[in-house]
C-alpha cells in the first residue's frame, strides 16, 4: 500500500488530500497528516513513507540527508510560499505552490503516480508458496532453462515460467526487454555501453538486434522522470 505523509498546514494539506484522491483513483493508498517535525520523525521509524509533503523550509542539506538520501524509492514534495510556481524540479525532489494546489499537483502527478506503481506487489511462486514483492524491488529477471530467477533487494527467488509471459507482466511497471534471457527494472540503469546494460558494477549484455529499441525506451523513461 503507498502511504503518503503530509506535514503542512491543515488547509494545504487537506486541499493536497483531496487532489491526491484523483490521482490516485483506483490505488491502494493511505495518509498521515502531522503538526510537527517532531511527531513526524517518531512516526517514521515505524512507517516507510513513499511520498511525503513538506513546507519548504525544510528544504536544506541535512534534512534532506536524513529523510531522502537514506530513503532510495521517496519522493519529497516541497510546499512553496511564494504566489508564481515556476519551480525547478529534480527527479525525487518537487516543488509546488501552496496557493495553487490544484494546477500544482496536476503537474506533478505523472510522478506521484509512477511511485505508486512501484508500490504494487507481484504474487511470485517459491517453492510451493506465494511471496509477494514489489515491483521496485526486482533488479532484473534472468531466464535459465525453463526457470526465470528474480534478483531483488530481497535476495534471489525462482519460478518456473517463461520470459514472454514475464515481459507482458512486468513491461507496464518499466521494466525492459534487454535480451532473450533478460529483463531489466529500468531505474536500476546505471549506464548503457555498445553492448551492455550496467546496473552498478552488474553488465548484462543486450542484443544487438534490440540496441537502438533499449536506447530508445530508455531515453523515453529518463524524459518521464
């Protein structure tokens, strides 16, 4: 379930609830409003946040080290003061207009609903029992024989199943089609040379019949972003 934190004024916040309502029709989601800093940081030890709202102010090196930089998949929201919203955004760091919440996060909501995308789980088949893992989680997927192996933050699984099936599956969740025996979760690209796909130190290679289709989907999700 995606979990929204909103710490803000309570006439902000409830008009950014409201809107959030449309975005997010049809997900699964819930939020948490806070007075304070303070009820929010006790709050946060027990609960993993995927968006959170926050007055700009708060918008400084240390907590932005504290509750972005350790914190790999959220996207923090920043309510601006000023009246004009022209606001440079940089891809887990937005900024809004408090006064124009409406057009505001109609801007932004292409962003906040790919992260609830990533919040959706997959029903995996492990050994005879069913374990659920969120699509942000899966690095990439690796065919070997008749068996697709998932490398995830959890550790690796298998499941007898066939790579087309797979790519159907998670290709709406941003996932690429590098190769027959590979498919890559695209925010994990790191780099991408003449004839391999790097996620960190990891090189997959990809095939050269598909080189200009990876290039190309590729560019198209860094736009998106």
């Amino acid at each position: 379930m995606l979990k929204v934190a909103l710490l803000e004024e309570e006439t902000v916040a409830k008009e950014i609830i409201f809107e959030l309502g449309k975005i997010f029709q049809g997900t699964e989601w819930t939020f948490q409003y806070f007075s304070s800093i303070s009820d929010f940081v006790k709050a946060e030890c027990e609960v993993d946040f995927s968006i959170l709202f926050i007055q700009g102010k708060y918008d400084v090196p240390r907590f932005l080290d504290t509750f972005l930089l350790k914190k790999s998949e959220r996207i923090i929201v920043f309510t601006q003061d000023e009246k004009t919203s022209s606001y440079t955004s940089f891809e887990r760091i937005l900024y809004i207009n408090k006064h124009q919440i409406k057009k505001e996060m109609q801007n932004i909501a292409s962003s906040l609903y790919r992260v609830s995308r990533g919040e959706e789980e997959y029903l995996l088949s492990y050994n005879y029992v069913q374990v659920p893992i969120k699509y942000r989680d899966i690095f990439y997927i690796e065919k070997i024989d008749k068996q697709l192996i998932y490398h995830t933050q959890k550790g690796e699984f298998k499941e007898r199943k066939n790579m087309k099936d797979a790519y159907m599956e998670f290709e709406p969740y941003d996932f690429l089609r590098i190769h027959s025996s590979y498919l890559v979760n695209m925010r994990y690209i790191t780099k991408i040379d003449s004839d391999s796909v790097y996620l960190q130190k990891i090189a997959l290679p990809f095939a050269r019949n598909r080189k200009q289709e990876v290039r190309r989907k590729m560019e198209s999700y860094i736009h998106k972003k």
